[in-house]
C-alpha cells in the first residue's frame, strides 16, 4: 500500500478546510504535476466511486471531423504544439444498445469535471468504467484500493501514440 509523503497529506488538510470554509462551488484547485488528491479525513474504500468523467460526447465521425479542423486550422495559423493534449476518452456503446454498436469519444478539453485532473500512472489508484446511468452512458472513475487522505487520485491513460515525440 503507498501513501502520499506526509507533505501531500498536510496539504490534502488545509485543502479541506479550506473548502469546508468556502463551499465546493468556490474551491477548485488543479496542482501541476500533482493532479487530484484524496482530501476526506478517512480517506476513501476500494471500490468507490469518486466522479464520472464528463465532457461533450461525439460520434466516432463526428470526432474525427473535429480533429481534422482542429489540424488545418493549426496549421494554418502555426499554432502546432509540441505535445498534444489528451482531455479525451473513447466509449464503446454494448452491441445491445438499441441504437446500435459504436465508438463514442468524451472530449474533456472545453466541458468537464474533477476525472480530467487526474494523472496517468502505470500504477494508478483508480479505474475507468462503463456503466449505464439513467438509461444514458457513462465513464464512472473508481477507486482500485483503499486511498488515505493525501494520496493522487491517478489512472491509467492506456495512451497510444505513433509519433516518437510524444513517447519520449
């Protein structure tokens, strides 16, 4: 079991008090390189759900047509990155699915929730499943352990690239 140097889970304190004194509609934080961390004073059990990734949801076409623009018009106006951005997270719809099989994309880049803070890890303490919410469905983030107050909160991206820079 890991848990989080005892700097992290100082901070994971302060960071719910200070919540605890303004409200959740008025506290987000995002630490680079750090990514979410457990802040509840007991921590969290394996098997629990800590958030749903959100964002808008296209069809495999449709996202494909997205990334297209999304090239031309960096090229165009010579706004190409380094290293792309990774707010996206692809859905296979059941073959049961009354409106049939396919691949749906979450785009987290312009929408989302607390999931696209997460980090990748190789050895992550949360997982990403499908599941059916009210008849629509969604990407329910769990966690794979029991979690103490100060730990990250990761996943694994399952991340596949063909360009060498980006694997580096």
């Amino acid at each position: 079991k890991k848990c989080g140097p005892i700097w992290l889970k100082a901070a994971a304190a302060l960071i719910r008090l200070a919540s605890d004194s303004m409200g959740d509609d008025f506290f987000r934080i995002h630490p680079k390189g750090h990514g979410s961390v457990v802040i509840g004073e007991h921590g969290l059990k394996a098997n629990s759900l800590v958030t749903y990734y959100r964002g808008e949801v296209y069809p495999s076409w449709r996202w494909c047509e997205k990334l297209d623009a999304i090239e031309r018009t960096q090229e165009i106006l010579n706004l190409r990155p380094n290293l792309p951005d990774f707010y996206n997270m692809a859905m296979e719809r059941p073959m049961k699915d009354p409106r049939g099989y396919g691949m749906l994309f979450v785009d987290a880049s312009r929408k989302s929730g607390l999931g696209s803070s997460f980090s990748h890890s190789c050895d992550p303490t949360c997982e990403v499943r499908v599941v059916a919410l009210n008849g629509r469905l969604s990407l329910a983030m769990t966690t794979l352990r029991d979690l103490e107050r100060g730990e990250e909160l990761t996943f694994d991206y399952n991340a596949v690239t063909e360009s060498l820079n980006e694997y580096r």
